[in-house]
C-alpha cells in the first residue's frame, strides 16, 4: 500500500450557498483559433520519471526547483478561457520514497481541481495539499510502480467506447469524425418506432468528469426502466468533444474553440454533426433534451419560464420531485437562457425543437456516490413524470 501524507488543503474553494452559477451567456467569436501544441513525452529528473504520453495526459516540461521539488508546468491550450485548469501524468521512482510536487499555474490562474492518483485509472484516491499563490504544493510516496496523477479521474475516449459496449452489447456508433479524425459517438435506448423522443448530450469541456459520470448513472438506470425503454426513444451522445479530451485540453476542442458556445454560428465541426444528424434522427416530438456538465457546485440551469408560455412545463416539478429522494438537498435552480442567440446547446434545443432543456451541472468535487442517488433517482422520476405530458 502506499502512504500518503495528506495535507490540510487550502484549494480555492466556493461554498455552496455562495455559489450564484453563470450569468447569462454572451456571444462570442467561435472561429478556429491556434492552440498550444500539446507536448507528449517523457522526462527523467534523477531517479523521478514522469510522463504524460496517454489518452487524456497533459502538463508543461517538468523540472526540479532548487529546493529538490517536482515542478509540473500546467498550460491552457489558448486563450481566453474559462479556468478549468487540466492536468495528468504518470510517475515513478527507481526507489520507493516519498517527494514534493509543486503545480505550476500561469500567474493568472488559481489551483482549482485537487489532485487524485491511481495505480490501474480504475480506483482514485484524494489527495490533499496546500495552495499558495499560482502553486499548489503536494506529497506523495512512489516507487518502480508508475502512478497516475490527474485533476480528474480519467475518462477519455477509449473508456467512454467501452462504457458503450458494456452497457449495450454493441460497438458504438458514431455521428461522423473529429477534426483530429477522432469519431463521435452515440448510441440510441428505447423503442425507436416511438415518436416520443429525448435527447442526452454531454462532455463539451473536457475537465468535466463528475458531469459525465452523472450521465453514466443516468443513462444506466434509465435503460433498465421498462416504462422507458418500451414507450420513449432516446438518442444519447456522451462524448462531443473527444478531441479536447484525449489532449487533456482545459475546455476547447483541437481547434481552440468552447464548443459549448458554437451553437449558433456553428463554425465547429462537432456542432455541425450534432445539428446535421439530429435534422434527420428526429421524427417525432422531441419532448426533452439534457447537457450533462460539471462546476463548482451541484446547479440546474434552465430556460426563463416565461419563454415556456403555451409549450410543455415539466422541468421544475421533475426537479423537486427527484430532489426528494436526497435527505437534506435542496436544489440549486437558475435560469440561464433568455433570448437569442442560442450559443449553447441547450438554447438550441429548446429554440429549434422545442423540447423542455436542461443543464444537468455537477459539482467538482461532489461525491461519488451522491452523484449516482441524484442521477439514479433523476432518471426513475423522469419516466413517472413523462407520465403526465
């Protein structure tokens, strides 16, 4: 077993009831943008060898500080953007010792994704660690065993792919390629003869891992729901920006841009598949659409119900009648689309089809197993719910 010192952590944190989630969004540039050239490698520093050569690894050169600490370079891939800072490498040691790892952020970022780290990317473990200015010191004891090191647990595209075979049976699907020639996937549950359709979309920023692991438990518990799968046909797309999370990118696809705001200009590629395929995939009502995604607390964002006057009002109720089944939550609520343009997809949805929409948002630092209960619950009350309209 290795030991861990953890440390009382002094990460930028933002409590709960201080969270007040985004503001509305504004329309931005979503051309293609040069990005960093992602460096893949391998360095030795002594007897310390550190990688990031891997689906989803990431840093800047590592280098030795003179006091004998592992300095890790972290980098944005461009900017501007959001501070989602990203990270992920492996590292060993010829002899089992302990050492000192410092993050290293450009001077106007903060530390904001504690770091975790497993032997197999299966089973995680916290680490604690203090922050002091653009750094964020750690300890960890290594040896001739390589130990992943990551923000997030890793959840790149070869997972996802095999997320799809286990939980359907069959090679997912895909909507067409990346720009990086990456493919998009999806896979479809239900009955498709229903004209009763939903739409589940998700991983646009690839940091956004607690998000996608809402979407897992969601989608799980939904398709063992005979309620569901006999009477609703659902178009699931887990992983839109395959490309940004493969590199290990803080939120933009390979060609710089937030996917997440390309939804009216659609200059991107993976937007335009998503747009083109579902002109043709949806034959019927489309009578709900949610973007599964992660911030800093547990939040729903929803379109302004006066936008809703005259259409399909089930999101609210779906809300607290799921909430119910979590003793001591109380869900964060907030409207987030209130005009044109529709930069995210969520907007669109709702514009183009008129579906109910959602922004299904998860904390970082959530727990694992409340975001199955909230996910799992969700999922049961939506089908009672769908019931009714």
């Amino acid at each position: 077993m290795y030991k861990i010192l953890l440390l009382m952590s002094f990460s930028i944190t933002l409590i709960a009831q201080n969270f007040k989630g985004q503001e509305p969004i504004k329309p931005v540039d979503t051309r293609s943008r040069p990005t960093l050239g992602r460096c893949k490698g391998r360095v030795e520093l002594g007897d310390v060898i550190i990688e990031n050569k891997f689906e989803g690894g990431a840093c800047e050169q590592p280098y030795l500080d003179s006091t004998g600490a592992i300095c890790i370079p972290i980098a944005p891939e461009n900017e501007p953007i959001n501070s989602s800072p990203w990270y992920a490498f492996r590292i060993s040691t010829e002899e089992h010792r302990e050492v000192e790892i410092k993050l290293i952020y450009p001077s106007k970022y903060k530390h904001r994704y504690d770091p975790k780290w497993s032997g197999d990317r299966v089973h995680w473990h916290q680490l604690g660690g203090k922050s002091s200015g653009s750094e964020y010191t750690f300890y960890l004891e290594l040896s001739n065993r390589p130990l992943f090191v990551a923000s997030q647990p890793l959840f790149t595209s070869s997972d996802v792919y095999r997320w799809i075979l286990d939980l359907t049976g069959s090679e997912p699907l895909k909507i067409g390629n990346t720009p990086n020639g990456l493919p998009i996937p999806y896979f479809e549950i239900g009955n498709k003869s229903s004209k009763r359709q939903l739409v589940f979309l998700g991983r646009q920023h690839p940091p956004e891992v607690t998000g996608h692991k809402a979407m897992q438990y969601f989608i799980e518990e939904l398709s063992q729901l005979p309620e569901f799968t006999d009477n609703y046909h659902a178009l699931v797309l887990p992983l839109l920006n395959p490309d940004g999370v493969d590199a290990g990118n803080w939120r933009h696809n390979s060609r710089g841009v937030d996917l997440n705001r390309d939804w009216y200009e659609f200059h991107q590629d993976e937007t335009r598949l998503v747009r083109d395929f579902l002109k043709n995939w949806v034959q019927g009502d489309l009578i709900f659409s949610i973007d599964f995604h992660s911030t800093y607390e547990d939040i729903y964002y929803i379109v302004n119900p006066d936008l809703k006057k005259g259409r399909t009002r089930f999101v609210e109720e779906w809300i607290r009648t799921s909430s119910k089944h979590l003793p001591d939550y109380s869900p964060h609520i907030k409207p987030l689309y209130f005009e044109p343009p529709t930069s995210t997809a969520f907007s669109y949805l709702f514009e183009t089809y008129g579906t109910e929409a959602l922004v299904f948002e998860i904390g970082d630092k959530t727990e694992d197993e409340f975001i199955r209960k909230k996910s799992r619950a969700s999922a049961r009350e939506l089908v009672e719910i769908l019931k009714k309209y």
